[in-house]
C-alpha cells in the first residue's frame, strides 16, 4: 500500500491553496465542500475565485508565496503552473510537517486527491497513487453508476437511529442483524426515493418492532483453488456477512483478505500426517458459534463435496437442528488443470475423468483395474505422499510406463509449480515438490506444452 488512506475532518480548518487559476478552482471547490476555512495565494486570480472571495467563501491573497503562508494551516495544495513554485511550496511545507498536494505531481506531494464519489455523509475514494489517474476517473464512473442517489438520505437515517438502536438492542449480534435488514430493505428505499416522509417513518416502525433476534447458522463455502477470483460471487457475499469464519489450510491468504475484518477467524488447519483440529472437533465449533446465534462460514478449499468431508460436518449440524446451506467452489482439478494448460478432456483423448484420493480407504485389485483403463484422465487429489504407490498400483495394470504424467503445485496461485513427465518418473517427480498438490495422468498432459498460459514457475 503506496499512500495510507484516511478521510480527513477540515470542518473550519485552516487550509492554504497556492494558485489562482482553474486547476486551482476544482481544489478550492473539494476544500469548501469539506467546509475548510481557505485562503488563496496567487499573483493574479480568476473571476470565479474573485467571486468567491466576494461571498465570503474563501480568502483571496493576491502576492508572492513565502513559507510564513503556512502559518497555522493543516494542510497546503500546490496549484500553479509554475513547476518551481509547487517545489518551493512542498519544501517548505515538508519542514513545518504540514501535508502538502502537488497538483498533477505525486512524486511531490505528501497526500493526494482521490477520485471522489460523494453520496454524503457516504464518500467513496478512489485512488491510482498518481500512476493512472485516467483509470482512476473510469473506476470512479462505473462506481457512480452503482450507487443509488438514496444512500446519503439513508446514512443520515442511520445516523439519527444510532442510539435508539444501541438501547433497544443489547447485543452487537442483535445489532448488526437489524442493521443489514435496514439497509437492504426495499421498502424503506422506495419511501426515500419518493420523498415520502410519513411512509418512511411507517418502515422504520415496522423494521423494529420485527423480531430482530437472529439465528444461528451455518454456510458452507467452497473457496476455489487459491486464486481469490475464482471465489463465487455467492461465496464471496456469505464471507462479507459471516459473524465466524471457520477455515482450514488449503484457503489460500488472498481468499481470507475478502472476509470481513471484524469476523472472528477461527482456524483448523488440516494437513497429511498433522491434524491441527480433530473433525469432531471441527463439528462442534461450528454447532457451539451457530447455536450462539452467531452467522457462521466454514470456508473450506476449493469444492466442500469433493474430498472436503463437507457433507459429515452437515450431518453433524442436522443432528444439533441447526439451519445451513451450501455454496459450491471450483474443486482444484478443475482449477489447477486450468492453469496448467491442461484439459480435463478432450475429444482424441479422454472420454472420461476420474477424481481419486490418494489417501483413506484403500482401492482394491478391480477398481485399479478399471482406473488404469484408456482414455480417462486421473486426478489424484492429495496424493504426493503416495506417489510411490500411485505408480507402482498403475503399471501393475499394465499402464504403459511413458504416460504422461503432470504435478501441479499450489494450483492457481504466482507461487503455482508444473513439472511434466512419464509414469516411470512419478516417484521421483514428487520427491521434487511440496503438497498442496494434484497429479494428473493421462494422454492430455500432452497439451501442457500447447495450451499452457498462466505464467508461473513451471518446470519440465
């Protein structure tokens, strides 16, 4: 993060804006919109801030740029066209500590001006850190045409119900739930777009007097492979609402940046050989945080129903009568395959694909049988550690030993490992990279080499 965010207070504020012309004037607007107390200082000034000054609503000082212009100001704005004067005036503001902007130069500047979308008091900020200021302004406009003209009243709604609703609810579960029906209610929206006071009064009456007592619950999400933008919208939308996120190892950090900041994490990282919390374990977290009345997310690498035991935490979740659902995610075949340039199937290859686990319940003699057979592909999901009985178990069926074969680690993800071979070389293919990983088989491991895209540190 180049520059730290923050929404400054300069309600009256003292604040010094260098330059009298009309990349001037646009500074001088945000400034007296923020309600700063502004002084100008130029050698000459345009009519509109001559108008201003006339109405009192800024101060206009016609002269010469000295750093005893600085004098008790919060904040400075260099708006000349005069590259030596912005310099002398963020210099000088440098050693007094005084935050200064360089129109039009961020190398110059201790803080820069946003693109602003004001729906006041809600203010959105959008800022390139001065490297695409273009991008910035499209950004700003697409955000425009999403927000509805309603939000400000809204806020201020919210505002003036703050206290009632901190003494009618206790807790901030209570709260938080009556807040988001507030703001997602349809009704309420179409009494403010239609200026109805007495209606809107009815919807708020209305809103409190529902039971606001939420219910505990459960969602189970399915994270994708690693890459956050292969997270469902829906998934994304439980994550942002979650009291509790409960999550495991293979959901990647960038996943766990779009959860809500405040949600309680709780983390039961499993992994081959090391259990950091038992399954039972696993179960009752999420009964005990659902049955507080507590919203709860059980964020689980890539799909919960494939290879994710997501269907016995539910059973343990139908025994305690606890409400949940399901949001399915891209399991890591899919994904990893994906960005390996490897396709899952294909009309001169494979007919078929199957999904192994490479470790739990052993396979017997018939179903390795009918797993070595042609034109399938094989993926093996957690299989790294039994790479050596993958292979050996493979051309006992008489697989021939140059099929190709990929390793996929960290699927998805910069940090994503490919390395390409035969079956005769998986032993020591997997000696060479680290789980989480996926072993494919099969003759489309071939178009690796055609179809791969996304870069990454593959090897062969």
């Amino acid at each position: 993060m180049d520059y730290f965010p923050i929404f400054c207070q300069l309600k009256d504020k003292p604040c010094l804006l260098v330059g009298g012309g009309e990349i001037a004037e646009r500074k001088a607007r945000l400034l007296m919109e923020a309600g700063a107390s502004v002084s100008v200082i130029a050698p000459s000034f345009t009519g509109q801030f001559m108008q201003w000054h006339a109405e009192h609503k800024l101060s206009c000082i016609t002269g010469v740029f000295t750093a005893d212009h600085l004098s008790g100001k919060w904040l400075v704005i260099a708006a000349t066209d005069s590259e030596q004067v912005n310099q002398q005036v963020f210099q000088s503001a440098t050693e007094k500590q005084i935050f200064c902007n360089v129109v039009d130069s961020p190398e110059q500047a201790s803080f820069i001006m946003p693109s602003v979308i004001d729906r006041s008091p809600i203010v959105v900020a959008i800022s390139s850190g001065g490297k695409a200021p273009v991008l910035a302004r499209i950004l700003r406009e697409k955000i425009e045409q999403q927000l509805p003209n309603y939000l400000g009243v809204l806020a201020q709604l919210a505002g003036t119900l703050r206290e009632q609703i901190k003494q009618r609810f206790s807790s901030m579960n209570a709260r938080r739930y009556f807040w988001e029906q507030f703001f997602a209610d349809k009704s309420l929206q179409s009494e403010i777009e239609a200026q109805r006071s007495d209606g809107i009064e009815q919807r708020i009456s209305a809103l409190l007097s529902e039971n606001q007592q939420p219910q505990g619950s459960v969602v189970l999400v399915g994270a994708g492979p690693g890459d956050a933008g292969l997270m469902t919208i829906k998934g994304l939308q439980q994550c942002q609402q979650a009291d509790v996120v409960v999550y495991d190892r293979l959901v990647s950090d960038e996943v766990m940046g779009l959860v809500r900041r405040d949600a309680q994490r709780i983390y039961v990282g499993k992994q081959a050989g090391f259990h950091c919390v038992p399954q039972d374990e696993i179960n009752q977290i999420l009964i005990k945080e659902a049955t507080a009345g507590k919203r709860v997310v059980r964020l689980k690498g890539g799909d919960p129903f494939i290879f994710g035991r997501g269907s016995e935490e539910l059973e343990a979740l139908i025994e305690h009568h606890i409400p949940f659902s399901v949001i399915p995610g891209i399991t890591a075949a899919s994904g990893c395959a994906t960005y390996a340039g490897i396709p899952l199937t294909h009309r001169d290859y494979a007919q078929s694909v199957r999904f192994i686990t490479g470790h739990g319940k052993g396979l017997n003699e018939a179903e390795w049988q009918c797993i070595a057979q042609k034109n399938q592909t094989l993926v093996f999901y957690m299989g790294l550690s039994k790479a050596q009985y993958i292979q050996q178990m493979l051309l006992s069926q008489n697989m021939c030993a140059t099929m190709p074969i990929a390793i996929i680690e960290k699927g998805t993800l910069a940090t994503q490992k490919v390395v390409v071979g035969q079956l005769r070389q998986l032993t020591e293919m997997a000696e060479t990279m680290e789980s989480p990983a996926l072993i494919i088989v099969g003759e489309v491991v071939k178009l690796n080499e055609k179809l791969q895209w996304f870069q990454s540190k593959s090897a062969k």
